[in-house]
C-alpha cells in the first residue's frame, strides 16, 4: 500500500484533529511517543504524519509535499493555495472579525489603520465596503496595537473572546466564520485518489 503524506498542524487544534484521524481509524502510536521525531508512520493503515505550523500546511500540500492536511478557513482565505478543500471538519470553529477599543466610533473621513496579521482578508474586506486603510502588517499579539495607539481597529481571529475581553476591547464587525478544513494536492487526489477518499469518508462518517 502506498503512504498517504498527511501535514498536521501542530499545537492545540493539530492535537484534536489527530484524535479525530485515530478515531477514524489511522491510528499512529509512533507518534505518541516522546522525542524530536517529526515524522510518523503506520504502515498497516498507510499513513505518514507529521507536524507543520499551522500556516504553513498549506504550502506543504499545494506543492505536492504533503498529500492531504488539515488547514484553518482563514489560511485558506488569507493566501488561496491551489488545493482542493475536501471537508469541513467542524473543529477550531472561531471567526474572524473587525475589533476596537471598547466604545469606539468610526469617523469615516478618516483613513482608518488596521493591524493584523491577515493582510488579504483585511484588504478584501475593505475593498468591499470602499473603505481606504492604512494597513499595518504585525505578526502576533494584534491585540496590543489599538491599545498603544498603533492602529484603530484590529482584523483577527476570535474564539471565546476573552482576548478582547481582557484587554478592553469588542468586536465591531464579523468578517467570516472559520473552521479547520481538510485539504488535498490535486495531483495527489487523481493519483491517490483511493487512500484519500477512504480517509474523507471515515471522516466523514464519524462526523455523522
Ligand atoms: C489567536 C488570536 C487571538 C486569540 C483569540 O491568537 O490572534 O489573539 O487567539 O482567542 P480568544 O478569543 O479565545 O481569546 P493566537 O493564540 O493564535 O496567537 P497570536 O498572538 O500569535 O495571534
């Protein structure tokens, strides 16, 4: 049997989609063990795991270097890899959305200055209400920009929103619901078209 490449995403959502590929029925027990391996294979179900940062799955699969992965809605948005999205496996269910200083109020005469890390998103979006941004490009803790003074609004994502909760902000405006999506090289879905549609289905049918 030839191996299915699969890119993980590593972190908390990556821990529960491998519990759902188990569940299903691609177990790895290799990759419960402890060390600095990165990656993992069982051959008696005909995969091969291994972790990526979440932002980069996609990058693995378009290229052909993973044949399937597991990538969040907003990487899929946010850089439009050409791979096709096969399911939606209903977990990191979260939202991007448009956040600000509790309290604050949009003066639309003035270019408004928007942090994220979701540049395409954030340009779609405003391109779409005929809103001109200044758009400041940081890479993590987004939060902290309109509380500084940096920008007016941030463009990110919200799970429970605590983040914003804490730090005296809300949410403004909601851009698009997100959730992590199961993804393949298209090379790789004609070839190993079989192995692929075997694990979409046992997927999918736990999914019920
Ligand atoms: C994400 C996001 C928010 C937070 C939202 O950050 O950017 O900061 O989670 O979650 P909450 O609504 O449950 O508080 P992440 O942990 O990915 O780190 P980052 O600072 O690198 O963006």
């Amino acid at each position: 049997m030839s191996m299915l490449n699969v890119a993980l995403p590593k972190g908390r959502l990556g821990e529960r989609v491998l519990s759902l590929f188990e569940e299903a029925g691609f177990s790895c027990p290799a990759i419960h063990e402890p060390g600095r391996r990165l990656v993992f294979e069982n051959p008696e179900v005909g995969v091969r795991y291994f972790w990526v940062k979440p932002s980069d799955v996609s990058i693995y699969v378009e290229r052909g270097a993973a044949d399937i992965g597991v990538a969040g809605r907003d990487i899929l948005l946010e850089y439009k890899p050409d791979v096709y999205e096969l399911f939606d496996l209903g977990i990191g269910k979260c939202r991007m959305a448009v956040a600000a200083p509790v309290g604050f109020r949009d003066d639309r005469d003035r270019t408004l200055r928007v942090a994220t890390k979701f540049g395409a998103i954030a340009k779609a979006y405003y391109a779409s209400l005929g809103r001109e941004i200044d758009m400041i490009h940081l890479n993590g803790s987004i939060e902290l920009a309109p509380l500084l003074g940096l920008s007016d609004v941030i463009v990110d994502i919200v799970e429970t929103g605590s983040t914003l909760r804490e730090n005296n902000l809300e949410v403004v405006e909601e851009i698009v619901p997100i959730s992590a999506r199961l993804i393949a090289n298209k090379a790789a879905y004609k070839f190993k078209g079989e192995a692929i549609g075997r694990i979409l289905s046992a997927l999918a049918e736990k999914e019920g």
